[in-house]
C-alpha cells in the first residue's frame, strides 16, 4: 500500500451525494473498485459509470452476474463479490453501516478493516459509525455531508389518502402484494420493487414508476439502500420485521435509512406510518427528522484468516472470537451452517483429506441459499456438486441441462415465477464460477437467457396483478388537467385516451362492471369530463329521432331503443302524466331539458292517439247534466267503469243522455260500462300504465298477453286492476269484460232460478272445459251443482218430403216436434276462438259479428237484473289462478271434460254435468220472486229436454208455461237506438 493513500470516512444521513462523490472520486484514478449493498444498486452505478466511460472499462460482478470486459478499469460489485489483492488505485464500500447487520455484517466489516485503495480509500454511510471506524481505522479522515433537502414527519395516513409519488414500505413479500394489490384498486396501480426480484424485473417495474406509468411503490426495506428513485413520500405498514430469527421492532436508525429516500436532490421530502402502523413516537419522529441516532459501538466480525488443513480446521477457525472488544461473533451464517452438514456426511468427510479439497469445500458451502428452501434440501444440493467437482473436476453437463430445462417455464402465477427465478438464480451462481462447468461462457448465457425469460414474465404478471393502466392513465391526465380525448362507438362503448372505461346507457354513463369502489369513481370522473361534448351531440341526435324509436314499459319507463333515458310520474289528471329524465349531471341542464321535452312530446301524443274516443268524450260540450257528469267519470276511470260502482247514475239516464255517450261509443254492459275501442292491447297497457301512476303504485300490474279471452287472477294484484286491463275477476280466472257481456247476454236467455246448464256456445267464447266454466259462473254469482247421469246415444234423424226436420228419441215412442228457428238460434252459432276480440283488431269495433243486444241497448229485453238495473255482481274470486292461459289439450286416451270415463264393463255410459243457478239474495232474489216461484220468466228460451230442472211437457209433447206474469207492456223505442230503429221498419213492414 502507498504510503500516501487516503482514507476518508464520508458519513451522513441519506440523500447527501455520498455515493455519487464516490463515483466521482473513482473516476478521477485510473482504476477503481467499489462495493455496493444491494446487486440491484450495483446494476444501477454499474449503469451510471458505463453512460460516462463506456462498457468496455467498466466491470460488474456480483453473485450472479458478471461481466469482465478485457481492459477492464473499474470495477463495480457487491461487497461479497469485490475481488481481493487486485491493487486498485482507488477502493470505496457503500453503507457502511451495515457492518452492524446480523446476517452480513461481517462482510462489511471484513472490508472495513481490510480493503483499501492504493491511492484513496472511501467508506460511505450513517454518521453513527463514526467512533466505530475511528476506533478501528487508523488515520482515518471524516468528512461530514448534510443533506440537501428537508425530510418532516406527516403522520399516519391511510393507503387511500396517500398523495402520488409515495412509496409504501412492507417487510415481507405478503405484505407488499396486500398493499399493492390494495393500492390497485384505489389508485390505479403501483410498481413493485423487492430485493428478491432480478436486476431486470426491478429495473422494469422502477422505470414503470420513474416513467409515470404508475405513481405508487411498494417496497421492501430494499429501497433503503441507496436506491435513487423520484419519491415524495415514504409510507411505513409496519414498524416490525423478520431479520431471519425472530421478529423485532426497527431501531430508529433503520427507519431513518428507509424514510430518506424521500426527497431526492434539493426536493424535500416526507415520512408516515400507514395501515396497520401505529404513529411515530414524538422522539423517534424527531430524531428521524434531526439525523440524531445511537452510535453503533459494536460490528459484527468473522474471522478471515481460514486455515484449510481440516473441516474441523475450518470450522474452528471460523468461529473464532475476535480480540477487539468493539467486535462480536457474527452468528451462524448459512455458509457455516451449510459446512458443518456437509462434514457429517461420510463422503464427503471421505474427500476432504487435504487442504484444496476443503477449500473447494468451503466454495460450494458459500452457494447462497435463493431457493429458500430447508437447510438439508439445500445440503443435499451442496453435496451433489462437491462431489461431481471433487471426482471429475466439473459438474456435468447433462445434469445441469435438466436442472436448468425443468426451470425454464413462462408459465403460472407470481409466486410460481418468482420461485423459479430464485432456482435459476443458484445456477447463474454455480455458472459464474471459474472451473466449475467445462464452458464457462455457453452456461453463463444459458442461465442468462432463463433469468431474463423468467424477469420479463414476472414483471408482466406484477403489471397485470397490480397496475390497472387504464385507470393510471386516466389519473395522470386528470392531475395534469388536460383535455381527454372521449370516443363513444355505435354499441355505446365509451373509450378515454384509447382506455375502455365503460358503457354510455342512453344519457347515463355505466363504469366498468369491473372496477372498484374507489377505481370507478375516477373512472367515472375522467369518462364524464371527457363525454361533455358528447352529450350534446347525443341530445340533437335524440331530439330529432322520430316516435317510432321511443317507447314505454309497463314499469313506467321511458326507452329509447335498448337505453332507458326517463320515467313517467303522476301528474294532475290521469291523462297527464309528467316526465323524469336520466341524465348525468355533467352533461348540463340544457341537455336535460332537450331530452325532457322530446320525452314529454311523446307521450303526450302516445296517449292523444290511443285515447282518442275518451279525449273526444271529455271535449264534447253538447254533453251537458247527467250525461256531462257520468262521461266525467268514464274518463277519470280511463274509459273503464264496473257498472255496480254507478248503477245509481246509470239508472238516473234518460234515452237522450244515453243515446248521447253512446254517439262516443260507449257500451252500456250488464257488467262493465266500456270503451270497445279501448280494449286493444295498445291502450290497456298505456292505461294500466297511467293508472298506476294515479293510484302511487310502486310496482305496476303487466298487462295481459293480447288476444287470451280468460286469464288466471293475480291474488296480489293491487285492487282495479283486473277492471284496468279490461278483465273481470271470476274465480281463479278473469274474463274480458267484452267477452263477458257476450256471456251475459246467453245467461239471460236461460231460467237462472230453475236452473240451466252450459250451452255449447258458452264454452266455446271463454274457451274453459266444464270444470273451468264451472269455477268461471261460481265467480259471477252463480250456484254450480255437479251431477252424473245416463249419456244420451246419437239419435237418427231423417229430413221428410215436406222439409221438416223430425228427431226420434230412443227412449220414447213419440215423436219430439222439431225446433223453431228460435230456440235453434244459439245452437247454430258457430263456435268462437278462444283468442278472439282484443288482438289489434282494425278500427271500428272490437267485435267484428255484432254483440248481442243488452238490456239498456234493446228496449223491452228481460235480464236477470235487480230493480235498480245492476247485474248481478261476482263475489271475490278465488286467490288460485290456472297456472296456463290456454285450454288444456285433451290427450286421446283421457275423457273430455263434462262426460263420465268408459266404463271398464260393459253398461251405460255416464257424463259429468253441471247445473247452474243464481245463488245470490237481496235484489237478485227480490227479482226472482217477482216472476213467480218456481215459474219460468217470458223470453227463456225452450227448457232442456231431460234435464233436472226443467219443466214436464204435455201429453201432445209440448212443453207448457205456467208463468203467472201478466203480459210485459211494450216499452217506447229509443229513436237513437240503431238496434230499435231497425226494428221499428220491421213493424212498419207488417
């Protein structure tokens, strides 16, 4: 050693240029060697010195890495790998500190007593070394570095409080994936930086950060070693950590280490704690703050001068005890630990007999342990290559091939990948041996390739584990506050600055469905401050969009196509119901209230149409009293009112008045008082519509599927609404009330009180079998009675000469008159469909045969009403609706409904049939009476022959009358009554 070579200690707190005037002192001689820490920031000076001097000068050489250029001049290395004995002009070791490090700190030490430049020796680090390396160093010179930017502690925060450019410190990889995957879905991703990773995933993920790609880190205690990063803030999760034996807690100085990388030149920077960290302690903050730390007294040491006669030897001399009293025993490293395994197995023990054997013993035993993994596995390792090394002086090729082809795998997750990169790591070790392979450079290159293969795969499973770049990419601009670039295709899909954010719904955005809480607000506040424009153009395209591309639902919402932009909500009058739109706030009042506009004009010409007949009642003013008063309510009632709830004005209506609402067509049932033009399925759905609104329904009633005649009753249907969809509740069925005056008028035609069965055309219009039509008359008011009885064969008939028509009964020997054209009448109806009248029939009418006469429509019809002219009303229906709309298919081998099953025997056969009567009292008995008990009202209609209620006819074969009821006087015929005036030219013909 020159006598003239310099020591200098150049101590500090972080952030001082310690390691960048060490760079700058090695350059300035012609050769140098420095030792870094970490061979993350070896790779990191490595890259500085070869950006001045170039890649043919500059050497680095760590565990697992070297490149050794020819004309090498300076040389960077971790402390472990700094050549010895090489007579460098300069010599410099970073963090010095470190000597008092359990696991390492011994290496460091052994430099700072031993290594030194033969010009300028340099030991950078913590001011607390100071008396340390005074004590042990003679002549040593110090120079003290403050440092050039203010570091202030800001407290705890939470991780989703944390201000961009932090980092956020874990001691262990769970922990920093919890937080990064946290940070995530918070902020929109972070960089991932781990002393475990390889130099070029690390590098990777820090130029992600340093490029803006993301604005967060998550770290281990790594980055406390000298890392440059461009940090404002560092975050502590804990305040406690694992050193390889036990957990403790972080001694203020440590802290200190990893706070001050926030800030770098003269950009101050702050610390905190986050997560589940407890605050600082005022005096550990302070002294944080102030650079004010316990000296270090006492370094870790292991002896360096290794005798190799023996393992004993070794061994013993590795452990021996230091004499300075400012030195300690290192701890067992895994290095000693590892040998004194291998002196216990019996070969080895067998190979170790002279010095270069325990020596090449010794070298294997030094193989980090990256894997992990237990110590006998990582023995059994070690011993497998000590003895291929020690029997044929290298380790075999085929061997190391498959080790090294079984690791080369891109595929799995991030521990799967970081694991096999802690496996080719030993092997990029064992390849960077001299002599250990027979070529050197082939395997050096092979587990090169692997690593890079395996770092470039990691660092893309981080990035797409934790950097959501859509949303990284929509806060960077966001702070920058820049105007985005918002593009909306033909489906709605809605992308910013290129990045899928979400779906446009009408004038409401939809974020991603899969983003987060906290990552769909910002995406969500970047999407609408960039759809502004958009809006509007949204706005005129709707404004101009014709009716036939709006519509509503039967919730009340209003479409426009597949988007829902409004809903409708009760106005004053029924008729008039008001529009609620759905439009973001951001896209301005002023396309609220052109959309609100385009909303309103529709529907108030949907209903203009489909209503027209009701809003031409209700602007007629030749209607005046009685007349002006009921067509009031029809409307209130949308074109629908039960006639029981106005059998009293009903009955107040002269013809006039009458004649008047019917010029409107409205349709004077035994039922229901109705609008047939307003039973289509166009205005029953607008109505059940309208009516909900009025009543404040929160779920409105559907309406019914067009064209079905009886539909099963929702029991918990709000009450009106089966009036509302144009059905009356009978039973566990409703029936269309058009439907259902057809049915009343052939129920007039019967002898209610005696009795009467289902006629075939009874069935045929309700589209029911017996049993259904049974439940359908028990919901009216009727008494059904089930009976069996002998079936009636098919009798001959025969046509005679004379044109009549002569039925032989079989049970008689007389002949049965034939029918009169009138009691034939029914029975020569054709059948009706059961899906008949309300299926968009074409203007005009709802039935296209003409209904039946009712009673207020023909003057002098006889009914089975009470005095007061109300029908008889249904009691309530039944809770249990049909499960199916249709009539049941009758399959072959079943009996229809209303006949008995063959017998399995021969004898006669049997049918089911009912018998029906009025079975209610009060008025509808009253009126019963007044015809007589047990006679038969004029106009019933011939009483069935046969059947268990009607009357016995005459020996002449003819049925007789025995009605007491003098002679019905003849009522004035309405001259407004198309049926009367028809009927007054037919007298006038006689």
């Amino acid at each position: 050693m020159a006598t003239d070579s310099r020591i200098v200690a150049v101590l500090g707190p972080t952030n001082t240029g310690k390691t960048t005037y060490a760079i700058e002192r090695m350059l300035a001689h012609r050769t140098g060697v420095i030792g870094l820490p970490l061979r993350l920031l070896a790779r990191e000076v490595y890259d500085r010195i070869v950006a001045l001097r170039g890649p043919s000068v500059v050497a680095l050489v760590t565990g697992e890495e070297r490149i050794v250029p020819p004309r090498t001049q300076y040389w960077v290395c971790t402390v472990e790998a700094m050549p010895e004995g090489m007579g460098a002009d300069f010599a410099a070791v970073d963090e010095i500190q470190l000597c008092a490090d359990p696991e390492r700190g011994h290496v460091f030490t052994d430099r700072l007593l031993r290594m030194r430049g033969l010009h300028e020796t340099l030991f950078m680090g913590s001011d607390t070394m100071r008396g340390t390396i005074a004590a042990l160093v003679p002549k040593v010179q110090f120079m003290r570095r403050e440092r050039m930017s203010e570091l202030v502690y800001s407290g705890q925060k939470k991780i989703s409080r944390m201000r961009p450019r932090s980092a956020i410190v874990g001691f262990s990889v769970e922990n920093v994936y919890a937080i990064a995957e946290l940070i995530r879905r918070q902020k929109g991703g972070a960089a991932v930086v781990m002393g475990a990773l390889s130099p070029r995933t690390r590098n990777a993920q820090v130029e992600m950060y340093q490029n803006g790609e993301v604005d967060f880190l998550v770290a281990t205690d790594a980055i406390g070693m000298g890392l440059n990063l461009d940090v404002d803030h560092i975050a502590f999760s804990s305040l406690t950590k694992f050193d390889g034996r036990r957990m403790r807690q972080l001694a203020p100085n440590e802290l200190a280490q990893i706070a001050g990388r926030a800030g770098r030149g003269f950009k101050s920077g702050t610390f905190g704690t986050t997560g589940d960290a407890p605050a600082l302690d005022d005096g550990v903050a302070r002294a944080i703050m102030d650079h004010q730390f316990t000296p270090l007294s006492k370094i870790n040491w292991r002896n360096h001068a290794l005798q190799f006669g023996s393992i004993d030897r070794l061994i013993e001399t590795l452990e021996a005890k230091p004499e300075e009293e400012r030195l300690v025993r290192a701890r067992e490293a895994d290095d000693l630990r590892a040998l004194k395994a291998l002196g216990q197995v019996d070969e080895v023990f067998a190979r170790c007999t002279d010095g270069p054997s325990v020596r090449l013993l010794w070298d294997v035993c030094r193989i980090p342990d990256f894997r992990g993994i237990s110590h006998a596995e990582h023995a059994d390792l070690l011993e497998r290559i000590f003895c291929d090394l020690h029997q044929v002086g290298r380790i075999p090729e085929d061997w190391l091939a498959r080790q090294i082809k079984r690791i080369d795998r891109t595929d799995g997750d991030i521990d799967a990948l970081s694991k096999r990169l802690a496996f080719i790591r030993t092997w990029t070790y064992v390849a960077q041996r001299k002599g250990w392979t027979g070529d050197e450079s082939h395997w050096r290159g092979a587990t090169r390739v692997v690593e890079d293969r395996l770092s470039d795969a990691l660092h893309e499973r981080l990035t797409q584990r934790f950097v959501d770049r859509r949303t990284s990419v929509l806060l960077r601009r966001l702070g920058q506050k820049e105007a985005m670039v918002a593009e909306v295709n033909e489906t709605g899909e809605v992308t910013v600055e290129g990045e899928y954010v979400g779906k446009l719904d009408g004038f409401r955005f939809r974020a991603d469905k899969g983003a987060g809480g906290a990552e769909e607000k910002t995406i969500k506040s970047a999407a609408l401050q960039a759809l502004a424009p958009q809006f509007h153009l949204r706005a005129d395209r709707f404004y101009n969009a014709p009716d036939t591309e709006i519509d509503f639902t039967e919730q009340g919402g209003l479409m426009w196509g597949s988007a829902a932009v409004g809903k409708l909500v009760a106005g004053s009058d029924p008729l008039k119901p008001q529009v609620d739109v759905f439009v973001d706030d951001v896209a301005g009042p002023e396309v609220a209230q052109k959309v609100q506009r385009r909303l309103q004009h529709f529907i108030d010409r949907k209903i203009a149409a489909l209503f027209e007949p009701l809003i031409g009642l209700s602007k007629d003013e030749s209607l005046t009293g009685l007349a002006r008063g009921f067509a009031f309510q029809l409307v209130e009632n949308l074109g629908i009112l039960p006639r029981a709830a106005v059998a009293d004005d009903v009955k107040a209506l002269d013809q006039d008045a009458r004649g008047a609402l019917r010029k409107h067509g409205i349709r004077f049932g035994q039922f229901t008082i109705f609008m047939p033009l307003l039973l289509k399925p166009a205005p029953t759905r607008l109505r059940l519509v309208l009516w909900s609104l009025s009543k404040g329904l929160n779920e409105f009633p559907e309406s019914p599927p067009p064209g079905l005649v009886t539909i099963p009753v929702e029991a918990d249907a709000p009450q009106g609404a089966d009036t509302m969809s144009g059905y009356r509740n009978a039973g566990t069925r409703a029936i269309r009330i058009d439907m259902l005056e057809r049915l009343a008028d052939m129920l007039r035609a019967e002898y209610s009180r005696g009795g009467f069965e289902a006629k075939a055309d009874m069935l045929s219009i309700t589209g029911m079998t017996l049993e259904q039509f049974a439940d359908l008359m028990q919901g009216l008011g009727y008494k059904a009675e089930k009976g069996e009885r002998e079936k009636v064969k098919p009798v001959d008939t025969t046509t005679p000469k004379d044109g009549t028509h002569k039925v032989m009964d079989e049970t008689a020997d007389t002949e049965v008159p034939e029918k009169t054209d009138l009691d034939t009448a029914a029975d020569d109806a054709p059948d009706k469909p059961v899906m008949d009248v309300a299926a968009e029939e074409p203007a005009g009418g709802i039935i296209d045969a003409p209904a039946p006469a009712t009673p207020d429509d023909t003057p002098g019809a006889i009914s089975e009403m009470s005095d007061d002219g109300v029908a008889p009303v249904a009691e309530e229906p039944a809770e249990t609706p049909l499960e199916d709309d249709r009539i049941p298919d009758v399959p072959a081998e079943e009996t229809p409904q209303g006949t008995a099953p063959d017998a399995e025997v021969a004898g006669p056969e049997t049918e089911v049939f009912y018998t029906f009567t009025w079975g209610r009292g009060g008025r509808a008995a009253n009126t019963q009476r007044r015809h007589g008990a047990g006679d038969k009202p004029k106009g019933r209609g011939k009483p069935r022959k046969g059947g268990p209620r009607g009357n016995k006819p005459d020996r002449g074969g003819k049925a007789q009358n025995f009605s007491a009821r003098p002679p019905r006087k003849e009522k004035q015929i309405d001259p407004d009554n198309p049926f009367a005036a028809a009927l007054m030219g037919l007298k006038d013909n006689k």
